[in-house]
C-alpha cells in the first residue's frame, strides 16, 4: 500500500547576515525506506530529533522531499504537485504530536470538525455533518455539547483526542499517528488504542505510528523501526525487535525504560555521552561515539543495513562480518 | 538553609470553577497536598481531571469566566517579608504582587510547550527575556546563563540553536528549551506540567536526573504531572492522585504503589502496559467517567465503583487519614473493607 524507498528530507542550515547562504544542511531524514501494508502498523521509534516527525510529514507531503519515492496505491506521490495531490490529501491523514498547535484557537470544535467533511463532500450539509461529528465525538469519548467550545477550554488530554477524530473522519487509508497518546492517562490511552485498532479493522488503514512509549509501541505494532540521526539502524516484527532487540542503541533504549515500581530504578547511565548532533554526524557509525562495542571499522564506514533473520535488519557490524 | 518541616506550599480544599452555557465546570473541587523544601509531588489522574487547572491556580492563571471559587494555596516567601519568610495566600494576592512570585518564586512547564514559546522570536530573544526580567544581570550574563541552562538540558549544539525559531526544533527539543527556560531563574518551587511525554527515554532519564540534582543543590520543591506512573514510581516521594476534580488519594509514593486504597487508584494501576511482556489487549477502567459538568455532590467515582454503598449515593465523602500522611476520599466503613480486600491479596 505504501512503499518509501529512499526518502531523504534536509533542512538548510543559512548563516551571513546581508548575504545569506547556505553553510550546511541538516539530514534530518536521510534514506530511509520502509514498506506498509494496509491494515498494518509500523512503529517508529528513536531519539527525540532523530527525524521521525520530519520522516511523517514528509511521508503525507506536509513536506517536500529532497528526494526518494513514496508510492502510494501504486503511484509515486514524492513529486506530485499540489493539485495533483488533492485525491490523496484526504487518504492521508496526521494527528500531530502538539495538539494545541495543531487546532486553529479562533474556531469552535464543531467548525473544526465539520470543515473537512463538507469541504470533500463526506457531509452533504451542515445538518448531517453534526450528526457525524456527535458520532466521532462519542467514539473518542467526548461529548456532543462540546462542539461549540473552544480548544483552550479542553484538557491536554481532550485536545489529543479532538486531533484523533478530526484524522479519522474522513475515513483515511493512511494515518501518521504522532504521539498520540502521550497526554492520555493509562485507562483512555487502552481505549483510544483500542479505538484505533477498531478503526484500522473498519477502514483497513495503515498507520504509522510515532511515539517514545515503548509499551505502548510494542503493544499497537506489526512492524518497528528504530531511527537513528535519520536513519533506520533496525527494523523487524515487533516481537523480533523486543524480544531479541539486536542494534547496541536498541538494547540501550529498551534498557532506559522506567518500569512502574518505586523500588527499582533504571539504569541511567547507560547511553554515554550527550545527544549527537545532526549537523556533524560522526564518521562510519552514527552511533559509534556512544558504543560501547566499537570496533575499528565503525570509525571508517556506515554499516549496511542486512537482513540478520526473517524480515529482522539491523545496521552493525557486529551482525554483518 | 530552608526550614526541612515546614511546607513551603500548601493547598487546602481548594475549587476552581468555570461558568459556561450548560452549567458550571467543576474543574477543580476540592484538591489539598503540600509540598515541603526539597520534596518531589506527584500528581496523577484522568484526563480533564483537574490537574492542570489545580497548578493554573496556584500560578493564578485562570481567567473568567474561570475563578477560585473556595480553598487556600498558602505559600512561604520572604518576597514581601525581606529575610521574614511568611505564608501568603496566592488566591488573595493582587495581580502585581503575583508578577513578583511566578517565574521567580514558581516557576511553570506547561503541558504544550509550543503555547509557552512565541513564535515570532529566536529562542536566545525569549531565553535572555525571561532571565533580564527575573535576575538582575545584563544582556551577557543573560546569554551565559541561557547558553548553560541549554547545556544543562542537553539540547546539541547550543550556541547554534539559541538562534533557532521554535518550529525549527523538534518536539523534545521544545520541550528542553521551555524546561531550560522554567529552570533559568533557581524557582523555589518548579511545576511541571507532563515535562518529558514528548521525550524519548535516554532524554528523559537524563532530564529527571538534571531535576534530581537542581533539587539537591538549591532544594528544589517540585510539583510533577504525568500520566506516566513509570515516571512517577522513579521521581516523586510522595503521589496526589485526582479523579473528577478531587483529590481522591494522597500517600508516599511507596504506599501509593504498594498499598493503595481506593478504587480508583487500584484500578488505574492495574491498566499500566508494559514493555517487557507482551500483551492481547489494554483494559480501559470500565463504565463512564465522572460528570463534571454541574457535578452531583457525591463521590465521582460512583458510576464506576465496585464498592460503592446506599451512602455513597447520598453524601459525599471527606479525606480520611488512614494511617499517617495517608489519605483516602471514601467513608470509613468502606475503607475498612477495601483495607481487608487490598492487604488480602485479592487485588
Ligand atoms: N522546519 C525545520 N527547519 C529546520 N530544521 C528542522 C525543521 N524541522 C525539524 N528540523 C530539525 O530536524 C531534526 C529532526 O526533527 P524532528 O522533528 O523530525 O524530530 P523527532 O524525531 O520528531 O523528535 P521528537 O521526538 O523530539 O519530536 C531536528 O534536529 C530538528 O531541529
Ligand atoms: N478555560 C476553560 N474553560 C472551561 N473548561 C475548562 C477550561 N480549562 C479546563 N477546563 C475543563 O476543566 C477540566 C479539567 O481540565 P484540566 O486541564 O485541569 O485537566 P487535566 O487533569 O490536566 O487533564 P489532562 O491529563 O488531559 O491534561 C476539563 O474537563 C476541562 O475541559
Ligand atoms: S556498527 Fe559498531 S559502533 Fe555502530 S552500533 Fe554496531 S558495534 Fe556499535
Ligand atoms: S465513596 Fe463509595 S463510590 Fe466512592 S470510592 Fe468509596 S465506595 Fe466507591
Ligand atoms: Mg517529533
Ligand atoms: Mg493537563
């Protein structure tokens, strides 16, 4: 349904100050490529910066690609034009990880709502948008007197879920879900999980799913990817990657994991060094200066990316002798 | 050297309240903790269950038709005592004396960074605003102090992102900069709205680590909101947990997780997923959420209950001390009950 193949996006980094130009770029996606199938969801995980966000947007063409393919139902949308891309604008869908900035302040929920659905037709009239405006309120668990308030009268929580019904009503194929669950307390994130499972069975959508709550990802998942400055470093069956995580930084991340018990506190020293910066990424390995099993060749050239088991990938040269 | 045993924040029955179209919004009715020098809150809960309208107000940032209706945030500074620290009473300060607590006394990292972060000026512009405005340095200083505050976070590359607009940093980035700027100015109490949900877990940890260690150095009180209970076992000494605008259990953290007592926090502890086992599927608490919207004066848990009782449809119940510093929103006879169900194990 969806294949990328890759997809690079880079960020211009300008300096001078009568003359402007360009002094370097940041790669905040830089090659990736990744399959979906309808129904299925790909998890995306990796440091905060890493390109997730970028890789989303750029993925619904809320960005423009440096370059790389992204086919969508058999047709290469990375270089449509605006107008062309009107057919898919409704297929693709984003919640964004800032709900707040994400919903316009000056309009009610209703008019939030209903816009979408009148502007592609979904909703004949204003009457029979509302009716289904209750109706997606009710399923996210809002109510239907909320339509006439304003974003800045709800809840972090609310918000979120405003965002999630605004991305559902139009019946997507696609769906880039950033983070959002993160401001939901444990009882509504099951239900908007299992919300989004239910809808994923009605509408057979494809998700992409962004979020740093590793239960969370291993429990929505089919399939993960772990990125690193840019790029994927390992990539497999959710089960694969959790059970057998095989990349040095996925085994640091899965080790930072709080676990909910005041008695035991997590290893936080595990990762050395500070974040890496985008701009001068290291030699060979990204990961290198915080590894721990280094070798000589991780300082000389970027490991590729080689299928270890079934469907199971991972950049490192521990695995790729 | 602070006094360690008195509270330097307490909140007593407090009751923030909006008037809208259909009726009253209880946001808040009834919330009372404290906070003593150095400690860490907790607080957890629902969504819309007051959280952080209960922080707004002590920042006194409800605006009508939002008001504070009833309760007391008692806080001890020697702002308007010069070397005499006193309890004043936030509710009852005028808007101008309130511009000298926040951001200098209390400090806030709102749940969206992006509403706490202008657009329209670099990140250097806001830093260096905040710290002129709190702390009496020049334009440098401000710069040095920010400049180290970004370090501090572990923002990469600093010196290149103070010149950076907000929209060109990453979600957890934001997020670093506006806790870098809530830190800025040493608050004697820190209120952190969901400070590390846009944060993946090495960042996190070595957020909370940064907390952990201004709290030790300048003893910090901090006020923590997240619905992250993971977080929660890790950071805070002590957990207020909210349902329906009310605060319906307040112990250690210890208790909280090992010996909780009401229902609620029984049943929100059991909805926890987990990373290192795999799960079929997440149960949400079942039944409806509470009504706040002109909230019948009864306890919010009613409608999911499994204790509930004939009393429990006719009054409301008060915050018993169970033990020391343990209390619980339920009636006694209930308590006792529950108490026998929790400690036999069945739960
Ligand atoms: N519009 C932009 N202009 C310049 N740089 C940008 C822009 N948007 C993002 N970046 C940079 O690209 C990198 C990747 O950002 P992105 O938002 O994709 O990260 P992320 O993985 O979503 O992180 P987080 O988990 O913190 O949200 C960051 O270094 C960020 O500063
Ligand atoms: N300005 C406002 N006007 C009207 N109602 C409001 C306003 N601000 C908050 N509320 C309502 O008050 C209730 C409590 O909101 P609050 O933001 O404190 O929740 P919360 O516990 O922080 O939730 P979350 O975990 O989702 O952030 C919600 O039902 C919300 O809709
Ligand atoms: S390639 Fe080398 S440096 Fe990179 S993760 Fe593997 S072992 Fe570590
Ligand atoms: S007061 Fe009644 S309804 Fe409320 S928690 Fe106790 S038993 Fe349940
Ligand atoms: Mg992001
Ligand atoms: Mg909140």
């Amino acid at each position: 349904m969806l294949k990328i193949e890759n997809l690079k996006k880079y960020f211009p980094v300008k300096a001078g100050f009568i003359f402007e130009r360009t002094v370097a770029y940041i790669k905040a996606v830089d090659d990736i490529s990744l399959e979906i199938k309808e129904n299925e969801t790909y998890g995306l995980v990796g440091e905060s910066g890493c390109g997730k966000t970028t890789a989303g947007k750029t993925v619904i063409r809320l960005l423009d690609p440096t370059d790389g393919k992204i086919v969508f139902d058999g047709v290469d949308i990375a270089k449509l034009k605006e107008k062309d891309l009107k057919p898919f604008r409704t297929k693709m869908q984003i919640v964004f990880q800032d709900p707040m900035s994400s919903l316009n302040p000056r309009m009610t929920i209703g008019d939030m709502l209903s816009e979408p659905l009148l502007f592609h037709g979904i909703a004949k009239n204003k009457k029979e948008a509302e009716k289904i405006i209750g109706g997606l309120l009710e399923e996210v668990g809002l109510k239907a007197y909320h339509v006439d308030r304003y974003p800045h009268q709800f809840s972090g929580g609310q918000r979120q879920r405003i965002a999630i019904a605004r991305a559902i009503s139009v019946k997507p194929s696609l769906i880039v879900l950033d983070e959002p669950t993160s401001a939901l307390d444990v009882s509504v994130q099951a239900q908007i999980i299992n919300l989004l499972k239910r809808i994923q069975e009605e509408l057979h959508a494809a998700y992409i799913f962004i979020s740093h709550n590793l239960a969370v990802v291993r429990f929505i998942s089919d399939r993960v990817g772990i990125m690193y400055l840019g790029r994927i470093v390992e990539e497999g069956d959710v089960d694969q990657v959790f059970e057998n995580p095989m990349h040095p930084y996925t085994k640091a991340l899965l080790q930072a994991a709080p676990v909910p018990d005041p008695r035991k506190k997590r290893e936080r020293t595990m990762l050395i060094g500070g974040s890496p910066n985008v701009i001068n990424r290291p030699n060979g390995c990204f990961f290198n200066p915080r590894c721990k099993y280094r070798m000589k060749i991780c300082e000389q050239e970027y490991p590729e990316f080689v299928e270890v088991e079934n469907g199971h990938k991972v950049a490192c040269f521990l695995y790729n002798k | 050297m602070p006094d360690r045993k008195e509270p330097i924040l307490i909140v007593e029955n407090l009751k923030t309240y909006f008037e809208q179209a259909e009726g009253t919004v209880k946001a808040v009715d009834g919330v009372s903790f404290d906070l003593k020098p150095d400690e860490v809150i907790g607080i957890v809960g629902e969504t819309g269950s007051g959280k952080s309208v209960t922080v707004k107000s002590i920042m006194r940032l409800i605006y009508p038709p939002g008001r504070i209706a009833d309760g007391k945030i008692l806080f001890k500074t020697d702002e308007f005592s010069p070397g005499n620290p006193q309890y004043v009473d936030i509710t009852k300060l005028s808007e101008e004396q309130m511009t000298r607590i926040r951001g200098k006394h209390i400090s806030m990292v709102f749940q969206d960074p992006m509403t706490s972060l202008n657009p329209m000026f670099t990140i250097e512009d806001q830093m260096i605003e905040t710290i002129m405005f709190h702390r009496k340095v020049d334009e440098n200083q401000a710069r040095e102090i920010a400049l180290e505050m970004l370090h501090k976070v572990k923002i990469p590359d600093p010196e290149r992102r103070l010149k950076d607009y907000p929209f060109q940093l990453s979600g957890g980035q934001r997020q670093r900069v506006v806790i870098a700027i809530a830190l800025s100015c040493n608050p004697e109490v820190l209120i952190a709205d969901e400070p590390t949900t846009a944060l993946d877990v090495t960042v996190q940890a070595q957020i909370l680590e940064l907390m952990e260690s201004l709290q030790k150095e300048f003893h910090t009180s901090i006020i923590f909101i997240t619905h992250d209970l993971a977080v929660i076992a890790e950071v805070a000494n002590k957990v207020m947990v909210m349902y329906g605008g009310k605060t319906v259990e307040y112990a250690d953290v210890f208790t909280i997780f090992e010996n909780p007592i009401h229902p609620y926090t029984n049943s929100l502890l059991n909805c926890i997923p987990r990373v290192d086992v795999k799960q079929d599927s997440l149960s949400p608490i079942p039944g409806q959420p509470p009504v706040i919207l002109n909230a019948p004066p009864v306890c919010p848990f009613l409608p999911r209950c499994n204790f509930r009782t004939k009393r429990c449809e006719e009054e409301l119940p008060g915050l018993v001390e169970v033990s020391p510093g343990h209390y619980v929103r339920c009636f006694e006879e209930i308590i006792e009950k529950l108490f026998v169900s929790t400690r036999g194990g069945q739960k």
